[in-house]
C-alpha cells in the first residue's frame, strides 16, 4: 500500500440531525463517546463508537466550511455513509509519496476536537488527514487518510465496550454502476489490490484483520445482502457497514424487528442508521 497506509481506520456516517443520530445507534447496542466539536475551521461535531482497531464517526454540520463543503452537499441528498478513512503513520509523507506517483492528494489539514474524558477528565483529540480528489471518489465514496496524534483520545476502553457486543469493522458494501472499474480507481489511488469475488462483486482489502471495501452492482447487491431492497437502486455509494460481534444473539437484541435475519447475519435497515444498512456477523 503507497502513502504510509496501514489498513482502514474508521468510516463516516453523515446525520443531519446529530443527537437523534446518537440516539439511534445508542438504542442498537453501541456505546458512543460525548459528542465533540472539531476545529472553528472544520466546522463539525461528531460522536465516535471506538471498536477494536477501528470506529465509526457520527458525523453533524454546525457551520457551512469550505471544509465540509462536499459533506453538505451528500446531505441535501440524503444521509448516510459518506467516506472511508484509511490509516497513515505520518500524513505529510503520505502526501508526498503520493503526489510523486502523479496523484493530487490534498494536506496534510491538522485539528482537533477537545475530549471529556470517563472520570471527569478532559482531553484533546488531534489528527492530520489527507484527501484524494472527490472527482475521483471510487463509486461515489470519498476516500481520506488519517494519522492519529492522540490514540488514546479515541479508543477509550470504556467506550469500546458495547452492549451489542461490537468488536471490529468487517467490511462496508458499496453499490457500484461499475464494481470492476470502482475497484479498479480503488486500487489505484491507494496501492491496494481489486479481486473479482464473483460476478458483479469486486473487493479491495485493506489489510490484516482491517475492513474490506466491497463494490457490488445491483445483482451481486441482492445476492449477499438478500431482503435488503434499495430505495434509490441509481445512486451509487455506501450502502452497507458490516460490523463483527462477539455474539450474534446478543446483538439481535437491539436489532429493531423489522431486521432482516439470515444464516449468520441480522441486517438492520436503513431507516434505523441514518441511511446505512447495518450488518452483524459473528466473529
């Protein structure tokens, strides 16, 4: 992998309305940390769900950026699963090595966000991320870097534990016009590797015990995610966030009931998270 890449790190999930975001993937078994509020210049806030070696950011709008430019225009469309953070260990040689293999990745844009800490403590989160082009986007779904400052800041062990049982990305599906040329440009821009699963599904790993991106177009859609119908099947984008549980059982107990259930998955829909289909899969 090219940049100082090491493995996807977190995925960001757009709200419009970010406490009622935080109430909803409290109700499915999450534990969320406080809600914090970024940089003047970013001009978002977010709560995080720390999982093992990744999370997943809830992420709101409190002032027009031209930071978050594009995340606003996602939400005049809908909510959902915007973009994909892969890791880097040092984001200003990420841009460097990227920009020398002819690739305009913008950074590395440093911020933070102040914590409150378990016990009454107060913390402060730090980051340095970088961004490929949105017009080059793989299928619709932003891609960034991000180098963590402060770990600690993040995955607090008391917030990576999760009554549903939570421990780890798996993979986030992506409905693709194309999975053979999303996966492709997927590849390229991030030196990782596009293999053909099967028909109309393209995957890109990664990483070692890190999540998958998957690209699937609307038949390999229906085969893996059966029961799950589009509301939009001629948009592309993320459309699923598959998430490894300790217990299959234990999260079935805050899927809502109109989940779909099959052999070893309970799938939560869209309209329970903020525009993303949630997955469970024992680990």
């Amino acid at each position: 992998m090219r940049g100082h890449l090491a493995g996807m790190d977190h995925v960001v999930v757009l709200a419009r309305a970010l406490d009622q975001a935080a109430r909803a993937w409290h109700d499915l078994g999450f534990t969320l940390s406080p809600r914090g509020v970024h940089s003047a210049h970013i001009g978002s806030a977010n709560h995080t769900i720390p999982l093992g070696a990744d999370y997943i950011e809830l992420l709101g709008i409190l002032t027009p950026t031209d930071v978050n430019r594009n995340a606003r225009a996602f939400l005049d469309r809908r909510e959902g699963l915007e973009r994909i953070a892969l890791r880097t260990d040092d984001a200003a040689a990420g841009v460097q090595a990227l920009q020398a293999a002819g690739l305009a990745v913008t950074g590395p844009l440093a911020f933070g966000r102040p914590v409150d800490l378990p016990g009454g403590l107060t913390g402060e989160a730090r980051f340095r991320t970088f961004h490929w082009p949105p017009g080059l986007a793989p299928a619709g779904v932003g891609l960034f870097a991000c180098q963590h400052l402060t770990p600690e800041a993040v995955w607090v062990p008391e917030w990576q534990r999760h009554t549903n049982g939570a421990q780890g990305l798996d993979h986030v599906g992506v409905l693709a016009a194309d999975p053979h040329a999303a996966g492709k440009r997927c590849a390229e821009l991030t030196g990782l590797v596009a293999e053909v699963e099967e028909p109309g599904v393209v995957s890109v790993a990664t990483g070692p015990g890190r999540g998958t991106i998957r690209f699937l177009d609307t038949d390999g859609f229906a085969r893996r995610y059966p029961g799950l119908a589009l509301a939009d099947p001629g948009e592309e984008g993320a459309r699923v966030l598959c998430v490894r549980v300790a217990d299959l059982a234990l999260a079935g107990r805050h899927a809502p009931p109109d989940s779909v259930r099959g052999p070893g998955t309970i799938t939560v829909l869209p309209t329970h998270a903020n525009g993303v289909a949630v997955r469970f899969i024992e680990a």
